[in-house]
C-alpha cells in the first residue's frame, strides 16, 4: 500500500489540521540509567476559547515533559500549558522548531529539529541527538489510522539511536518518535491504553485500545510493515494514586501473532496530573515470549477531559495572562 506520508517533509507543522504533536520517549544510560517522555503539542487558535474573549492567535504549542531516574525512582515533570515559538520555527527547509516558556527566564532555546541525519530533541532535562536505524513505521499500513469514524494520520521512528546529555551526564541509547496530526472533532478518545514497544528480535511494536477499538502494528527486523490482530488483558492488582484517587491497571498481557507479551510498570508513581486531566505515563519492563524487553506506556481512563481539552483551558487562560501583562507595558 503506497504512503500517504511524505518524509522528511511531513515531520513539520501542518496548520490545515486542528491539532498535531511530536512526541517521543526512551531509555538512556549514562552514571545512572534513565528513560523519558517529551512532547510538544500544536492546536489551532480558533479552538481555543475562553469566555468574551477571543485570542488573537493561530496556533497554540504546549509541552509535556518527564524524566525517570530508573534507580532512584524519581520522576520529574515540567507540564507547560503555553510554551512560544520562536520567529524562525518551521520556516527552515526541515523540521526546525525552537520554543521557550514566557513565565520562566531559563526555559529558553527548547527545541525539536533535524539537522541531516538526526534529530535533536531538546528540554529542561536533556539534549539529545538521534539517529533512525531503520525504516519508519506508517501505522495503517498507509500512514492513516481509521477507527471508525475517526482518523488520524501517524507515523513512528521506532528505533533511534540516541546520544546526548542528561544535564551534564553524557548519556546513550535508544529513542521512540511518534508522529499524528488529526482534526479534534474526529479523534477525541474518552479513554485510551497505548504501547511502544521495541521487542528482542529486533521488532518493534506499536499497540493501542481506544475505547472499544484497536490496533497493533509491527516493524519487523527485514523492515517489513504488519498490521495485526491483538488483545489485551489486564492482570494484577490496580495501582490507586495519592493524588486523584483513580486506580489504574498496570500489567498487561498483550496477545498478538506468536508473541505472548507481558508488561508492568518501571515505577507505578508515574501519574501526570495536569490541570482536570490525570493520566498514567511511564517506562515498562517487558517480557515478549520470556525474553526480556522494554517499553512505554500511556493510559487514559474513562469519563475524563481529554489533554488536549484540558490544556486548552490552562493554556488559554495562561495566554490571556500573558496578553495582558503585556499590554500593562505597551
């Protein structure tokens, strides 16, 4: 099936959409070991809206950040409900995207960019370089994900070599890219359970159940794309957070072809409580047929905001904020 995704140009914006986002995740390993989760977020202006007031914006950007110490198990998070853009964002001929937090002096020169063969990511917690080792995945087989009258279109780098710097710890290892740009009134999901996985033979896995659909797709070692049929199971006992009082389930059984893939959780304290929104993000270890694997999930439960719904009420009121205090000195 031909792709409907045309790379590297469409690793940049696309403002004909309502929303996109660059989000990536990995295990680095330097004095200590890590694994992280970084994601930069666009959403059309005029689907902000704040009452009797309209932002004179065309897109709003925010961030979602979060280093594990995998040792320690400390997490740290930095969730930026506006983050601006610099003049010269996506105006190169690839992707170049340079950001900053208006309410914080030192969140300047935040960045996602390509510069040949890498990409740099770069946060409050890191800067790293990575390099795509192989083919990149088109969920969808095309690069457009239907879930019934949903849509959405994804792509995923699943096997970046990165190198880099925690701070001032020189850091290696392996980095995940996802990619999607979506209309908001197709793709609001009310609940959702995400996996990356990147498994021992040299397969990655892509998996996901929104509300009563799914999708697994894998990127085999020879590159060949498969879409595949999957279930999931979970097992143990919830996990009740401290601080929302919602209880999440943390093991996973993931059935799927050959392969019997079992998941918990690096670190259960991984909640991100962001504004009306909470959800489960974090590191997994990983069994895949009894070999051992690593991984990522994400988990959203039922009956909440979505992110992007939340934000843009933070992100909007911190916007208005910002207009105002800038007006006072005009």
């Amino acid at each position: 099936m031909k792709p409907l995704i045309k790379l590297p140009e469409d690793e940049s914006i696309h403002r004909d959409f309502d929303c996109e986002w660059w989000y990536f995740n990995g295990f680095l390993k330097g004095k200590r070991d890590y694994a992280f989760m970084n994601c930069l977020f666009r959403v059309k202006g005029e689907k902000v809206k704040i009452s009797l007031f309209k932002l004179p914006i065309k897109d709003l950007f925010f961030s979602h950040s979060i280093l594990f110490d995998l040792k320690s198990k400390k997490v740290s998070a930095e969730m930026l409900p506006i983050v601006i853009v610099s003049d010269d964002s996506f105006k190169k001929e690839g992707l170049f995207v340079n950001y900053r937090y208006p309410f914080r002096k030192n969140s300047a020169g935040y960045e996602i960019a390509r510069h040949g063969d890498f990409l740099r990511i770069k946060n409050r917690f890191l800067d790293l370089s990575c390099r795509q080792t192989k083919k990149p995945l088109f969920e969808g087989e095309n690069g457009l994900v239907t879930l019934g009258k949903k849509k959405t279109f994804y792509f995923s780098y699943t096997n970046m070599e990165a190198s880099g710097f925690i701070g001032k710890d020189p850091v290696k290892g392996k980095v995940w890219h996802d990619r999607q740009w979506f209309d908001i009134n197709q793709t609001g999901y009310d609940s959702w359970v995400w996996f990356s996985i990147q498994m021992p033979d040299n397969t990655e896995l892509v998996c996901a159940r929104c509300n009563d659909e799914k999708y697994a797709y894998l990127l085999h070692a020879n590159n060949r794309q498969e879409s595949c049929e999957v279930t999931f199971k979970s097992s143990g006992r919830g996990w009740k957070s401290p601080v929302s009082g919602l209880t999440y389930k943390l093991e996973w059984e993931i059935l799927l072809k050959n392969y019997v893939i079992k998941t918990r959780p690096v670190i259960k304290k991984s909640e991100v409580n962001f504004g009306v929104v909470n959800y489960w993000e974090g590191p997994l270890v990983v069994s895949v047929n009894g070999k051992e694997a690593r991984g990522f999930m994400e988990y959203i439960l039922p009956n909440q905001p979505t992110i992007i719904e939340s934000t843009l009420r933070k992100g909007g009121q911190e916007l208005f904020s910002l207009i105002k205090r800038l007006k006072r000195h005009l």
